[in-house]
C-alpha cells in the first residue's frame, strides 16, 4: 500500500495560527515588556491550551513572528514593485521595515537569547533583508529613478539608526520625516544625474 499522506491542517486550525501570529504580533510592537502568552491567547479569543497546541514554547512563538515578518518584508519587496514605482515601493518598504523593528522591541529579551543561542541565524534574516533592498534598488538603478552609487548595506544602516532614534509608537511622525528626507537623498531628480559620478554631480558637472 502507498504511504499515507500526510494529513492538511484543518480550516480552525489554520485560522488560530494565522489569529495567534497576527494577534503575537501586534502586541510585541505595542509592548514595553514582554507579554504573557496567557495574554496573547486572551487577546486571540483562544484557550492557553490552542495557543501551546500551536506554539508548544515562547520561543516557538516569537520564532514563528520574527520568521514571519522577515517573511513579509522579503516578499513585500516584489509585492510592492509590482504596483508602485521603485522610489514608492522603498518608501513604502521602509515603513514596513519600521513595523518589523517595532515588534521585536517586544519579544527582545527572547529573541536576543535566540540569537546568541544559534536558534535564529541573524547573518542569514540580514541577508535576506539586503536582498530585499537590493531588488527594489535594482528596479530604481534600471529605471533611472534611484541613484546607483549607495549599496543595500548603507540604506540598512541608515533605517536602523533612525529606527533606533525614532522607534517608539509617539515618534512615527519623525521617523517619517526622518525617511522622507533618506529618500530624498536616494532619487536622481535631474536627468543630468543619472549615471553620473558622485564627484561630477557634487562638483556640478553632468
């Protein structure tokens, strides 16, 4: 006899999990500390016993949000391309880069533990997330719309500073100007730029 297949979650099933996550989600960005798991379970309108059915572990919990919001910033990338123009799109992925910093602010004390356990690989999420960054440049670079001279890794940084200044939910007015002004400083706005050295367009020359 064939091997049995195995069997596909049921439609509640899949529908707590996506609750749970959504709901873990939401509440690690909008706490100072960490939140209970009883709370996240109250919160989703499931028992503690669904909750631990799905994430046996804090640390399943917070691995399975972390993976998912890399997971939605790496495909958000190609998602928002398809619909916005390449300085829109990076804009707009800024913003959702900020959403994914804000959530760890409150699962920290755990994921911090992950990492330096070797139960969540950092090298690999920073790469996934350059890689992000590097497709939506790409598009810029082709169109001539971005500048082609500043690599993923210094947009990275310059997020995480101001994420790191601008991170808590009252100062997402900043942040925003504070990105709006890192955009500005990515775009070609002349044609006369675009290809140009850095030390032809500082000096003036096209």
């Amino acid at each position: 006899m064939p091997p049995a297949e195995p069997r596909r979650p049921r439609a509640d099933a899949t529908r707590n999990r996506r609750q749970l996550l959504n709901v873990a989600t939401r509440m690690f960005a909008s706490a100072a500390d960490e939140p209970s798991m009883r709370a996240i379970a109250q919160e989703a309108g499931v028992g503690i016993a669904t909750l631990y059915r799905h994430f046996p572990t804090r640390e399943s919990l917070v691995d399975a949000v972390y993976r998912d919001q890399v997971s939605r910033l790496t495909a958000g990338a190609h998602e928002l391309l398809t619909q916005l123009d390449p300085p829109a799109a990076l804009r707009r992925w800024m913003d959702l880069f900020g959403d994914w910093i804000a959530t760890k602010n409150g699962m920290l004390n755990t994921l911090l533990a992950m990492v330096e356990s070797g139960e969540i690989a950092h090298t690999d999420t920073r790469a996934e997330l350059l890689a992000a960054i590097e497709a939506i440049l790409e598009a810029g670079r082709a169109s001539g719309q971005l500048r082609a001279d500043i690599p993923a890794e210094d947009i990275a940084a310059a997020l995480i500073g101001i994420f790191t200044v601008a991170g808590s939910p009252e100062q997402r007015a900043m942040a925003g100007r504070l990105l709006d002004l890192l955009m500005d400083g990515l775009r070609v706005d002349r044609p006369s730029d675009r290809g140009a050295s850095p030390a032809s367009v500082v000096g003036g020359r096209s």
